[in-house]
C-alpha cells in the first residue's frame, strides 16, 4: 500500500479550487440551460408538442449512454489516470485509441439509431400514451444524429478532466444553451404552426427545433476538441489491440448492463406517467432537469475534481486516503444541496408559477410541475451520494457492484410506479412517478454506503450521518424561519395576483431558506465547512486589499 503523500491542507485547498471553478462555469452554464428550457415552455406550452419533442430529445442520450456515455464517464477515468501514471506518452496513446474507437462505435451507433427511430419512439411510448407518435418519430429524425456528438463530448470530458482541465468542460454546454436558445427564438418568427394531422418532415418550425437542438450538442462538442487540443494533445487514429482493451472491455461490459437496466427504468417511468393528462411526460422531464440544476453546479462540480484523487488513490493502494475523500464528497454534498433541496421541495409551487405560467403556459400546469419539482427535489442529496458512491467503485475498477445496486433501485422504481399507476387520479400520477424516483435515489444511497463498509471496513459511515444531520439541522431551522415570516404575509401576497405573489413568496422563501441554511451551517462547528470558511477569508481579504 502507497501513501498519500499530499498534506490534508493541500489536498482540501486543491478540491477547492477545482470544485469553485467548475461551480462558477456549471452555474452559468446551468442558467443559460434553464433560460432555454423556460422558452420552450413558453413556447410550446405543457402540451402534445412539448411531450413528442422531450420523448424525442431523449432518445440520443440513451442510445449514447447504452453504447458509450456511460462507459466513459464511469470507467474511463481511472483507466486514464493509470495509462497517465506510467508515462505521458502512453496516456495520450491510450486517449487516441479511445477516440478512435469511439468514433467508429458512435458513427455506425448513429446510422442504425436512425434507421430504427419509428422503433425506438414506440419502444418509448407504449400503446396508450397521450403524446403524438408521428410527431415524436418526426423530431427522433432529426435529433438522433447527435448521438455522436454527445458520446465525443463525454470522451473529451473524461480526458480533459484526468489532465486537470476542468474548466472548458464546465463551460463547454453554455454554447450548447446559446443555440438551442436561437433556434426556439427562430422557431418563433417562422410562420405558422407545426401540424399534428398529418406531420410533415419538411414542416420549417420542425426543421428549426430539431435540426437546432441537434447543433447544440455538435457545438459544445467542438468546444472541447479545441480545448483538448491547447492543451497540447494531438490525435492520430490508432487501430489494432491495445493490451488494456480486455481490462477496458470488462469493466465497459458492466457499465453498458448498467445503463440498459437504467434505460428499462426510465422507459417504465415514460410510459407510466404518458399515461397522465397531456403534457404529463414534459413536466416530469422538466422537474427532473430542474432539480438537477442544484447538483449540476454544485454536486458534478465536487464530483469531477474528487473523481481523479480518488482514482489515483485506488490505483495506488491507499485505502485511508481513498476512504477519506469519498467520505468528504458524501458530506459535503449534503451540506452544499440540502438547503437548496429544502427550497425547491417547500418552494415548488411559487417557482412553477413565477417561471413558467407565462407565453403558452398556464397556472394550472406551472403550478403542477412546481409540486412535482418539489418532489424531485427531495431525492436531490440521496441521488449525489449514490451517484459519488458509484464512481468510487468504478474507481477501484468494480464495475459489478454498481450494476446491482442500480438493479434494485429500478426495481423498486418500477413497482412503485406501477402500484401508484392503479391508485392515482391521472392528474397526479407524474407526481407519484416522481416520488418512485426520488425513493429510489434513497434506496440506493443506503445500500451503497452498506456496501462500502462492508467492502472497505469502514466507509465513515459515522462521520457522514452525522455532516447530514448537522446539514438537518441548519436547513430545518431556515425552513422554520420561512413559514413563521410567510403564513401571516400569505394575505398580502395573495393580493398582488398569481405570478406576482408567487415570486414574491420565492424570495422571501429563498432569502431565509439559503441564507440561515448556509450561514448557520458556516457558524457550527462542522469540519468540513472548513474549507468554504477559508475561501470565505480569501475573498475578503483580495477585497480588503482592492
């Protein structure tokens, strides 16, 4: 066994760094998103159109994740970060093998994707959806090819990361937002309408939308590929056997089984919330994106800079220094999500009207996927502990336990949302979908930390309940303060109209929510908080010396 020789204090003032300047990249990135997704409610509505475009959005992500997302952004790295170990040479060899073989898996992936859209939209729907087959199948067409594209960013990503550059990634989607924003601005100044009876492929507004989200994901890719390529790396194909395809295709097999058994969860959840009211699919896409805004800048952040330390740990032996950083990304997640968590699942309604009761969309429906937000958002701290569990077996080259721990939490997913589909009013069957998710997220954080002890000894299992119980603590006490300030304002607020008292109640909620949340959690005596209270100083003092 290898010790670590880093210091504590220059290991935590590292993660730091990392993780801020990713932050600071994935929130803007993160808002930009978010601005796109609020157009295309106000433009499309929560209706028909919006659930075939969202059914249809996710059907290149899947085939990508099926075939090599997952692979990659899983398992990738510690091979990496081993090939890197022996020599610079043979690390950017092994990358150049890796895009090589990517690119021929994607390209044949896409052309087959394609050819089986018609499939592949009625493999989602099922027989009694309420979304449009025609018009889904239409946008499939034009949205599949950026399979490729979405499986080269994640390629770049992971090998950007393992050379420490975290900041073209992170930065890498806002050009994404920015041209899907400027198709849906063009999609409304072209004329007319999209026709639902018949569908047309050369109908312009369907053109604008798909073909535009398309380009999105081709241009962060191209981001990343300039990127990488500053950094001095240079690609050549490279064919034939590499001597650690056997290693990578063991651990590959593992992840694909992984996202297939993913994949069967989430088109269960698909078909069973299409069979709701119309637009049912769409506001369970759109609390699901919203909810993970919070653990995108925040918990991917922590991820991604913890992801090579503890891969190197594990490559190294170090067994203490491996179980401490994933011990501290576990606790720091929950103290970083847990009030923001606490905002959306008490807020929920206020942000659905305050964002999206405007253009096509209404209150009902606004308030609707508000609640169902909320309830997303309740599985926010469990998902990123499971999701930093996960990689912390990938890292130690475990790709089998992953599989079955996601085994049992879409199994449960699928019982439950089956159970809820025979006792739900079909008004509120994408809330109970919802809650299936954010349960199962539960169930899966409990059985991984089960399992890391039992495979390490000791997985701080003591140390981390109690950073979440402090995190507890805090969030309570700024949820308290904001329903004793609210209830006698509710008359008020209630008096300035809908969307008025809706954003007024957001930011009297958010105001005592995140401010005592993270301002008391900053005042106890939480270790890990430490390193934000350090950081805090910092900038001080830079301003003081301003």
């Amino acid at each position: 066994m290898v010790e670590q020789r880093d210091p504590p204090r220059r290991r935590t003032t590292s993660l730091s760094r990392a993780s801020g300047a990713m932050a600071l990249a994935t929130m803007v990135s993160r808002i930009s998103g978010l601005f796109a997704k609020l157009l295309l409610v106000w433009v499309l509505g929560l209706g028909v159109v919006n659930d075939s475009y969202t059914v249809a959005n996710t059907l290149p992500t899947v085939v990508n994740e099926l075939l090599l997302g997952g692979v990659l952004t899983s398992v990738a790295v510690p091979l990496l970060v081993s090939a890197q170990r022996n020599s610079e040479e043979e690390g950017e060899a092994y990358a150049q093998w890796m895009i090589t073989m990517g690119v021929v898996l994607l390209g044949a992936a896409t052309v087959l994707a394609v050819l089986a859209a018609p499939l592949l939209t009625e493999l989602y729907l099922g027989p009694h959806t309420r979304a449009n087959r025609e018009l889904t199948t239409a946008f499939a067409f034009l949205l599949l090819p950026g399979i490729v594209f979405y499986g080269m960013s994640a390629m770049l990503m992971a090998i950007l990361n393992v050379r420490q550059v975290f900041g073209p990634p992170a930065w890498a989607p806002v050009m994404n937002n920015v041209v899907i924003t400027t198709a849906v601005l063009l999609y409304t100044a072209v004329p007319g309408r999209i026709t639902l009876d018949p569908v047309r492929m050369s109908d312009p507004k369907l053109l604008v939308l798909g073909l535009g989200t398309m380009l999105g994901i081709a241009a962060q890719s191209a981001v990343m590929m300039l990127s990488l390529r500053r950094t001095g790396f240079r690609f050549r194909w490279r064919w034939g056997w590499d001597r650690r395809l056997s290693e990578f295709g063991a651990l590959a097999g593992w992840v694909v089984l992984y996202t297939l058994i993913s994949q069967i969860g989430m088109i269960v959840t698909i078909r069973v919330a299409g069979q709701g009211t119309p637009g049912s699919v769409a506001t369970f896409h759109y609390a699901w994106l919203l909810s993970q805004v919070p653990y995108g800048v925040l918990g991917v952040s922590l991820l991604q800079a913890l992801m090579p330390r503890i891969s190197r740990s594990a490559d190294q032996g170090d067994t203490e220094s491996f179980v401490r950083d994933v011990g501290l990304g576990a606790r720091l997640s929950a103290m970083l999500l847990m009030p923001v968590s606490a905002l959306m699942l008490t807020g929920g309604s206020a942000i659905g009207v305050a964002f999206f009761s405007l253009g096509q969309g209404t209150v009902g429906a606004a308030d609707r996927l508000g609640v169902t937000l909320g309830v997303a958002a309740a599985g926010i701290v469990p998902f990123a502990i499971t999701m930093l569990q996960l990689r912390a077996f990938y890292a130690m080259k475990d790709a089998r336990t992953p599989m079955l721990i996601n085994v049992g939490m879409v199994a449960f997913r699928a019982l439950l949302c089956y159970a809820l589909l025979m006792v739900l009013d079909p008004r509120d069957l994408v809330i109970g979908v919802t809650l299936a998710m954010s349960l199962s997220f539960l169930v899966g954080a409990v059985v991984g930390q089960v399992w890391l002890h039992v495979r390490l000894g000791s997985a701080q299992t003591r140390e981390t309940l109690v950073g979440v119980g402090w995190a507890l603590l805090a969030t309570a006490a700024g949820c308290l303060a904001a329903t004793l300030t609210l209830r006698p304002a509710a008359g008020a607020l209630a008096g300035l109209g809908e969307v008025a008292g809706a954003w007024g109640d957001l930011t009297i909620r958010a105001a005592l929510v995140l401010g005592l949340g993270f301002g008391l959690m900053l005042l106890l005596p939480i270790p890990e908080m430490s390193m934000v209270r350090a950081r805090l100083r910092r900038v001080l003092d830079r301003l003081r010396g301003a």
